[in-house]
C-alpha cells in the first residue's frame, strides 16, 4: 500500500525499492534543468500518467483532466531551474499539479458545478488487475464500473484540501511525508486532515449508500476487495 | 478515552501509524464501544472504496500534446542561452549544427533574428522532441543536434536509445521533412536565410517523415464500354503499381455487366493509379480522402516503448519473488502488460499497413445500367418512345406472367375439382342408399 509515486505502475503492494531503475532518472533531471526538452519528455513518460490520475481525480472530468496536466508538465519544465537536487522530484511535480488543479478550481469557483457527474466506464482495459479472491462473474464488472463512478463523485463533492489528501492516500497510496511535502504542510497537519477527510467522505458514501452498515456487514457483498480489513 | 477523541485517531488506526500505547487504547475503547467499532468498519470501507479506484489510461494524443508543447516552451525559453553556450572560435571542419549556431549568432544582435532563430529553434526541438518518443530512430538526430553534450547522450544510456546507425535505416524510407514545417522554416526563416536553410537541410537528411504518416482513400465510379476488357485493364494497371485487388465482385450475367474492386496500391502509386483507372472511361464519380495518423503512431510506439519498459522490470521482479502470491500477483501483473503490448502492436501494424498501401474502391458500370441518371437534355422522343416501349413491354410481361400463373395453379384446381366431384357424387348417392 504504502508504494510511492516513484514508479510507473507497480502491482498492488510491491514496495518501489523492489524496483531496479532501468535508465537513469537523475541523469534527465539534470539535463532537463539545463532547459533540454527531450530529456524532460523522457522523464515525463515516467508521470504522466499518474498527474493525469491524480489531475482527473482533482478535477473530476476527463477533458479538464488531459488539459491541466499538459499544463501542468509544461510549468514544472519552466521551473526546472528552480528545482533543488535534495528534494524529490515526483513530490515536487506533485506539487504544481495539485496548485494547478486548485487554481483552477478558484478560477472556476463562480460557476461551482463542477462536472463531476461523468460516468466512469470501465474502458482502461484493466480492470482485473485486483487480485480477486473468488471466482469473478460477469455482472461484476459492471457493478464495479457503478461503483467506481459513484465512488468518483462522493470524492468531487469533497473539499478541495481533503479530495487533494483523500486522492493522494488512498487512491494513489503516497506516504504521509510525501504529502507534506506535496502540500507543503506539516505531518501532523497531514494527519489530522487526512482523519477529517476521510470522514467526510465516509459521509459521502454512506448518503450514496455504497456502504454496508456492520450490523449486516458479514456475508453481504465484500466492498473492500483487495483490501484486508485487518490488520 | 472519550468516543469524540476516538474518532480523532481513526484514520491514523486504519493506516497503523499509531504509537503503541494510543493503540492499545484504542483497541481497548472498541472492545467496549459498538458504536465506535461500527464508525471503525464503516471508515475501513471508504478507504478501500477509494483505494479500489482505477486509474485510467492516457487520453489519446496525451503524449504527442505535452512533447509538442515542452518543444514549444524550450523553445522560447533556451534560444538565446543555447546560442551563447557555444564558442565562436572553431576551426577547421565543425559539426553542421553547430557552424550554424556560430553563423546566426553575429546575427543575434539584431533584435529582428531572434524571432525567427526561436521559431528554428522550435522547429528544431520539435523534431528533437519527437524523435525522442520514437524508438529507434533516434540516435542520428541527436548525433546533429546535441552541440553541447554529444558524450552524455551515448546510445543506451536512455531508455529509448538504440545504435545510432537505426539513422541510416530511416533515411532511405523518408523521402522529405513533414511539408508544414518545411514551410515554416522557409517562411519565417528569409531573414537568416543561409542558417534556416541549413536547419531544413539537416532535418530533410535525418528525419523520418512523421507527417507522411498519412492513410490515402479513394473511391471512383467509372463507366466503360466493355466491363471485361476493363477488367482486365484493372488487373494489368494493379500489377504495375505493385499493387494488389484485396477484394472483388462482378455480375456478369446480366446484359449490362458491372462490378466493383477493392483495391491495395503503394502509397506512391496512389496518384498515378487513380490517374490510369480514370483513362478506362468516363468518371461518373470520384471521392479522395486522408487522414494523418502520425500522431497515432507515435502515441501507440511511445506506449509500446512503455510498456516493454514495464515488462522488463516485471520479470526481474519475477525473478526475486520469493512466495508464491508474489508470483502469482507479478504474472497477472506481466499477463496484463504482455496483453496490451499486443493490442497495441496490433493497432501499430494496421495503422502501419494502411499508411503503406492506400486503399481504392474502384467501381465499374457498362453503359445503360437503370441506376444511372437520365442524362439531361436528351432527346425527348426517345424518352416517349422508350415508356411506351416499356409500357407494351409490361403489358406483355403481365400476359406472360397470367399464363403462367394460371399454367402453376392449373393442377391444384384439378385436384379441388376431382375431389369436389366425388364427394358430390358421394353426397348425391348416399339418399339413395339410405332409403
């Protein structure tokens, strides 16, 4: 769970130290800092999926998505110069992403709704990627291309500071130190406001009624698939 | 510990990062608190919820957008200092890009210049940009373009990299530059005339065509005299091009033969082909069309690039797992990745295919085929004289038609007639036994 923004796309619970580096990462930071424009666009193949996650999540609709992303590529090459060796780059690229989503959330803030009704369809092929305990049957996927876009929503109704937490965490699983860093907050403010949001977003669901009360909780439909409830 | 003071600790719980004793409290509250194990249970499943999340692949074109537009920003931002990093002392033979920069750069004084050497420059990295997303090709390039550095950039030290005589591979299959950038070098470059004609030079001599990814249709209506006379021709003119009839169909029993072809030819026999098959007879309709698909196929290799990239590292990971859910989880992982790399080199090889070989749709229609449109200004006399002549004609069909009918009901009605017959002769008997 805890696997950084490191890596491209890692299977669920492989740690990214596990990974050997196939070409060298700090070699394009420093010549996409000498302003080398190919030498970024290598280093962004490594991203750009993941900001264009994390911008779809922010900002809710796939067109906004595509659009903030490229911009937000673009400003972290024109601020490469400025960015300093000890920090990390995924984390510091984190970081222009998210204020270019609040910006233009701001920006937006006198028409507030937001689109963020898009249905989320099952069309990135890789839906069986959970490592699934039962046998899956077919109404499956389509439940859980519901639930995905229902999950989608209840996550744009949140406050702009807890969907930014809440998306971080647990759909793309930084540390909380990463997210320090990203927001530029501190730990223990990370902690706390992650507390509030997913608390606000276990409000969501429940109003979406996408969760199951404990009392009925054993036997019904295993919501937390892939994901053990204890620890 | 209170219920409020719990629920502050929750998520910290959920994520294990409590220190021990707060945990044991916590734990000690549950054990003791529905309320608060419920508020537990229904947190669990938001996170999981949200952790169930997939994430979605990139938009089409994504890549190919932010390569054009980071060009775009180097370009603006690097022409001058680039300039500047090269030294104006240089004899002998130097490097072409180089002798460039060194020529513009007494030019660079004059305000009017840097204007144009940005738009060089973009064009320039653009190409930089490009090539760098497509494996394979791009070593020579860089060989010419990389003044500063040529060391740093050995081939294989990135991921893409490859020998750099994959350059002379490509500069047999692409003939020209991308026509557009051309034009844009030329038009703003009239200013450094000699600099930007030497930058067209260099790209012309190493750049694989990226904007003639283009797929060719057409489609053609022509009427001829005698269908299997042009059939033939078809064939013959097919064959020249190297090209081949990827499907056919003719009707040739009817008195007004037709038929159509589909038919593959070389890119560059496109032109020449329609040309030819226009010469069979008259146009009756003609339809081109095109579609650049280079933004496709760079997307689909970069993606490909990608992926093999994943691939490679899945199986070194395959290799130090140690459990066997480690490999279970690592060869669904490398299953997944092998499947969309085949897709995706499916897609590859089609857009591929269709861009080497366009595709006409040639139809052929002797003379006189009722689809075709009266034609206008016709002699009216032969219109008269032809409805009354197909009006006789139905009339005739029709009396043919009610012999026939009346010839393929004749038997049945015997049999309705026999059996009628009989059983009147049955009913008409039966009084008489009876009595």
């Amino acid at each position: 769970m805890d696997h950084s923004i490191g890596a491209t796309v890692l299977p669920a619970g492989m740690p990214k130290e596990a990974l050997p580096l196939s070409f060298d990462e700090a070699h394009l930071i420093s010549r996409s800092r000498d302003g080398d424009a190919a030498a970024f666009g290598e280093l962004v193949q490594i991203y750009e999926r993941r900001v264009y996650n994390l911008a779809y999540r922010m900002c809710g609709n796939r067109e906004d998505a595509a659009d903030l992303a490229q911009e937000a590529l673009v400003r972290a090459f024109k601020a490469m110069r400025r960015f300093r060796e000890q920090a990390q780059f995924s984390t510091w690229l984190y970081r222009i992403v998210v204020n270019v989503c609040l910006d233009h959330q701001r920006s937006r803030m006198r028409h507030p709704t937001v689109s963020l009704d898009e249905p989320v369809t099952g069309d990135d092929g890789d839906i069986p990627r959970q490592v699934v305990a039962d046998e899956p049957d077919p109404s499956e996927h389509y439940d859980r291309a519901e639930t995905q876009a229902a999950v989608h929503r209840a996550i744009g109704r949140l406050a702009a500071d807890h969907r930014a937490v809440v998306i971080m965490r647990d759909i793309q699983g930084l540390a909380y130190e990463e997210i320090a860093e990203v927001l530029g907050i501190a730990l223990g403010t990370v902690k706390s406001r992650l507390n509030r949001a997913r608390m606000a977003l276990k409000e969501e669901l429940q109003r979406a009624e996408l969760l199951t009360p404990p009392g009925v909780y054993a036997g019904s439909r295993d919501v937390s698939r892939g994901e053990e409830s204890q620890r | 510990m209170s219920c409020d003071r719990l629920k502050d600790l929750l998520s910290l719980y959920i994520d294990d990062k409590l220190p021990a004793e707060q945990r044991r409290q916590v734990d000690e509250h549950l054990a003791k608190c529905p309320d608060c194990a419920a508020e537990l249970a229904m947190l669990r499943q938001a996170v999981a919820l949200a952790g169930s999340l997939d994430d979605l692949e990139l938009p089409e074109g994504f890549h190919v957008a932010v390569q054009a537009k980071l060009a775009e920003a180097a370009a603006t931002a690097n022409a001058a200092p680039a300039a500047e990093a090269v030294s104006s002392a240089a004899p002998g033979p130097i490097p072409i890009a180089q002798g460039l920069l060194i020529r513009t750069r007494t030019a660079l004084r004059r305000p009017l210049w840097r204007g144009a050497l940005a738009t060089a420059a973009a064009v320039v990295l653009l190409f930089a940009v490009v090539s760098n997303a497509l494996p394979g090709w791009n070593g020579n390039v860089w060989q010419l373009l990389s003044y500063r550095d040529t060391q740093l950039r050995e081939p294989g030290v990135l991921g893409g990299g490859t020998a750099p005589d994959a350059g002379t591979d490509t500069e047999t299959k692409a003939p020209g530059i991308n026509q557009g950038t051309d034009a844009a070098g030329k038009g703003d470059g009239t200013g450094v005339s000699e600099g930007g004609d030497r930058l067209v030079g260099i790209l012309t001599d190493t750049s694989v065509g990226i904007g003639n990814m283009i797929i060719r249709t057409g489609t053609l209506t022509v009427q001829v005299e005698k269908f299997t006379e042009a059939e033939r021709q078809v064939n013959t003119i097919v064959e020249d091009a190297g090209g081949y009839i990827e499907q056919s169909s003719a009707s040739l029993d009817d008195t007004i033969k037709s038929g159509w072809f589909r038919i593959r030819v070389p890119q560059d026999e496109f032109t020449a082909v329609i040309a030819r098959f226009e010469e069979l007879g008259t146009v009756r309709q003609k339809e081109m069309g095109s579609e650049d698909v280079s933004a496709a196929i760079v997307d689909t290799e970069a993606r490909i690039a990608n992926l093999r990239r994943q691939e490679l590292r899945l199986g070194e990971l395959l290799g130090q797992a140690k459990t066997l859910d480690e490999i279970l989880r690592v060869e669904n992982e490398l299953n997944r990745v092998r499947y969309q790399i085949e897709s995706y080199e499916g897609q590859l090889k089609y857009l591929q295919n269709r861009v080497a070989m366009a595709t006409i749709a040639l139809s052929l229609k002797e003379p006189g085929d009722p689809a075709d449109p009266p034609v206008p200004g016709a002699d009216i006399w032969r219109q008269i004289w032809k409805a009354f002549v197909n009006t006789w004609r139905g009339i005739g069909r029709f009396a043919v038609g009610l012999v026939v009918f009346v010839a393929s009901v004749a038997p049945v009605a015997l049999l309705i007639g026999a059996a009628w017959w009989a059983f009147a002769r049955y009913r008409g008997r039966r009084p008489s036994s009876g009595s």
